[in-house]
C-alpha cells in the first residue's frame, strides 16, 4: 500500500465551571478525531485539519448554562509555524455551536537541551 501521509488524532478532554456554578453542570465533556496532512511548499509548511468534535454535558440538563443536547461539530482549520517558536492558527467549526477563532501561539521547552 502506498502511504499518504497523513495524521490522526483522538483526544478527550473534561472540565468544570469555574463561575456561575450553581447556573451549569457540574462537568462538561468533548471528545475528538482529528485528521491532518503537512504540506511543504518551499520553505513553508502549513497543515490543514478537520474532523469531528462532540462536546456534552454530565449531570443535570435544565439548568441555564448546560446545552440539553449533545454538541457535534466539524472543525475546519489551518495551522503554520511562523518561526522556530510561533505559530498561527485559525480555525472554523460547523455544527450546531458555530464558531471561529484565531491564535497566535508561542512554543518552548523546559530542560537541557539533548546534544
């Protein structure tokens, strides 16, 4: 078979309110598949990704804060570094909670560095 080159990722996350406590659930969910491929042009790289997302809610689903139904959305980003350090990314998600963000992020490593 031939490789294609590209990347998957599944990740889960959990959290829990920090305010308006007594207006959400006591714990939020969302779990992820993620796939990405890096394309080179140049000097340049940028990755483009997209996937699935669902986010939810545990315990109680009346309350203010707390969606009564699960949330499944498709993300749709684009990711580059812009130096040794930086990196920009954006990103689209389609589904019932639509939304887009930006960032612009900073990477660094604790320790010696490995000779």
């Amino acid at each position: 078979t031939r490789k294609l080159g590209f990347d998957a990722m599944v990740f889960q996350s959990y959290s829990v309110p920090v305010g308006n406590r007594h207006n959400a659930s006591p714990a939020f969910g969302n779990s992820n598949i993620i796939v990405s491929k890096t394309l080179k042009c140049g000097k340049r790289s940028v990755t483009p990704y997209s996937g699935y997302s669902w986010y939810y809610a545990f315990g109680p689903k009346t309350r203010t804060l707390t969606y009564d139904q699960t949330m499944a959305q498709i993300p749709i980003g684009v990711s580059t570094p812009l130096s040794k350090s930086w990196g920009f990314t954006a990103e689209y998600n389609y589904g019932l909670l639509r939304w887009m963000g930006v960032a612009l992020h900073y990477s660094f490593s604790f320790g010696k560095k490995k000779s």
